[in-house]
C-alpha cells in the first residue's frame, strides 16, 4: 500500500506544480494539495519525495529556510503528458478518462 501511496502521491505533486503560474511550490504548501486525496503526511515525508522527485529528474529543488521548493522540469512535463513514464509515478489518465 505504501508503494501505491507514492506513486499516487508524486503524480498529485507533479500535477499541483503544472497548475501554478510559476510551476512551483514549498513543502508546506504541497502538504494542503495532498490533504483533499487522503494523503496527510508530514513535511519530512513531502521532503522525501520532492528529494526522490528530483533524483528522477521530475522536479528541481531548492532550500529556502527549512522548506524545500521544488520546481517542474521538462521531464516532469513529459510525463504529465504521456510522452515519457517515470517508474515510480503513477500514470496521469488520458485525456477524457
């Protein structure tokens, strides 16, 4: 369940920074764009992800304080897209679906 929980989790971060004007947000920020799917982890845990994220090339992330802002990359795009698939991340539906 864990595993499914990531997968499901990273494409919700992948598609809450496509929907920004700038492409990115902070941890604490992603915290509340997870909650409404029934995902409510801490920051550390956003941090891991973000962390696996970038390591994957889906993200790029900077520290401001204690927070961590991640950032969409091409990549990301491409898999938000259906053009490229990151094992580890949940597919988005095509359109329609």
């Amino acid at each position: 369940m864990d595993t499914l929980v990531r997968e499901q989790a990273r494409l919700i971060m992948l598609k809450a920074l496509a929907a920004q004007v700038d492409e990115q947000l902070n941890s604490d920020l992603m915290i509340h764009e997870l909650a409404p799917f029934g995902i409510r982890r801490d920051r550390a845990w956003v941090h891991d992800e973000f962390a696996w994220l970038c390591e994957h090339g889906a993200v790029a992330l900077t520290r401001a304080g204690s927070l961590m802002v991640a950032v969409l990359t091409e990549k990301g795009h491409r898999h938000l897209n259906r053009e490229i698939a990151i094992e580890g991340v949940k597919r988005p539906s095509r359109p329609g679906e």
